[in-house]
C-alpha cells in the first residue's frame, strides 16, 4: 500500500458518521449533494452497472441503487465499507449492490476494461492521491474500466476555493509562508488536517488531466458555486431564508461558469469516454 492510502485510511477511519452525514447536514453542504445529483441525473444512463470509486460510508451508492442502478461501490477504507453494509441494509438495496471491494482509486485492476455504464469518483479521492503521477495513473483507471460512451464524474478540492475561503476559514495557514506559498502555486497541501494530504486543482489543470485520456470533456461545475465557505453559507441559509431560496435558483444557473468552477470550495467534471 501506498503513501497516499496510508494517510488516507489513517485520516479518515474516524470520520465514518462524519462522512457518511456531511453532505445532508447543513445547507452549504447540500449544495455540494444537491448540485451533484443534478448533474448525475442529466448525464447519468437511465439503467446500468455503476462503479463509485473512493465512494467512502456509501450515500451515493445507496442513493443510485434506490434509482435503479445496480452499484460497486470501492473504498480504501475498511470502516467505511462495512458502515456501509449497514446502511445498505437498512435502505432495503442490497439486491443493486453487485459488490462492496475495498481498494483505490490508483489501482483497479480487478475491474475488466469496459466494464461499467458509468463511473463516479465523488467528494475529492482524487485530491489526496499522491504525487501527480499517481493521479494521472487514477484517472487512467478510471477511464479505463468504462463501457465506450460511459459518462465519467469526478469531484475534486479547488485551489481558488480554498484561497478564497482561507481569511475566514483558517487565516494561520497563510502566516505559514513556505507551506502557504505550496498550496498557492502548486496545490499542495501537506499539513491537511494535521499529517494528512490534499491536491488543490484548478479547473485547467484537472481539464487537462482528463483530457489526456482522450475523452470528450461535457462539462464542468462549481458544486458549492460562489459560497466561500461553511460558516458564511450557513448563516446566510439561516438568517435570511427567501435571500437564500434566490441564491440557490441563481446558482443553479451559474454554477457551469468557468469563474464559478474555479471559485468554488469543490468543483466536478464530466466527461464522456470516446
């Protein structure tokens, strides 16, 4: 096992309610759910077998299999799988789960070429894999295991996201000038949470990641949009309802814009595999 799922499974085994309820816990949050789902729903195939990669306590998973699809879900962390099993129990769909497989996202071997109708890789695995050329080698394998004409989804951190956030979000990073100074021009971040690692993207450098796998690239969205962060968005939802309601209608129409897709706190692309 790698550098990259040794941090992973080390910084993650003890958020798996915390995973597993981030996306519904508040409105900031669900507008990274809500946003996704909507374009899962314009890009997705009605039915088929569907592969959710890095797909962590499985909400995704359920919620695609709830749809009709059948589902794989593959995770490097084990106390997320079997958080899971549970939940998948509980929503009654274990009969779409055609598999559960602890493994990542670097390493798919086990899955023939052209294997899935489509594949989702949600909420940034790919932003902690490391270094670049693991993740060309990640979106290698997760091109390559999809049917021809398969749609492709992955979710990434934002580097303008988080600059953008880092005032009110965490201002003593940036006193950290040497540290500051990687995720500024380079998208590393070495201290993530403490010991962890994560990859900052901008829209052109994961456009042109995808690109090299020689796919038509259908779009690009800005999942949180132009809501910098947590602390701002929820008191925004809170305090100001019927504002909110607008907002969330204008984001909805503005979220494909390439200065939305950069702003935002996580940003996704679709493509289509040729």
């Amino acid at each position: 096992m790698g550098k990259s799922e040794n941090t992973v499974k080390r910084n993650y085994s003890p958020l798996v309610e915390y995973e597993w309820k981030r996306l519904i816990v508040d409105p900031f949050h669900r507008l990274e759910y809500e946003t996704t789902h909507r374009f899962l729903g314009k890009y997705l195939p009605k039915k088929g077998l569907i592969l959710d990669a890095g797909g962590g306590p499985g909400r995704y998973t359920i919620d695609l299999a709830k749809a009709g699809h059948h589902m794989v879900l593959l995770d490097p962390v084990p106390e997320h799988l079997n958080y899971a099993r549970k939940m998948i129990n509980e929503a009654g769909v274990g009969s779409r789960i055609d598999d559960i497989e602890e493994g990542t996202i670097t390493n798919l071997s086990r899955f023939k070429t052209g294997t899935f109708d489509a594949v989702i890789c949600l909420g940034g695995p790919l932003s902690h894999v490391q270094p670049a050329s693991a993740r060309r080698k990640a979106v290698a394998e997760l091109v390559r295991v999809a049917k021809k004409k398969a749609p492709i989804f992955i979710s990434v951190m934002s580097r303008y996201g988080v600059l953008l956030a880092t005032p009110q979000g965490w201002p003593q990073e940036a006193g950290l000038t040497g540290h500051f100074r990687k995720i500024v021009y380079h998208g590393d971040d070495t201290m993530w949470r403490g010991k962890g690692y994560c990859h900052f993207f901008t829209s052109k450098e994961l456009k042109a990641l995808v690109w090299r796998e020689k796919v038509a690239v259908l779009d690009m969205v800005g999942l949180e949009g132009l809501i910098p962060n947590e602390g701002s968005g929820n008191d925004f939802a809170k305090n100001h309802p019927k504002a909110w309601k607008n907002w969330r209608s204008i984001h909805d129409k503005i979220c494909t814009d390439p200065f939305v897709v950069d702003a935002s706190a996580h940003m996704m692309i679709i493509a289509r595999k040729k």
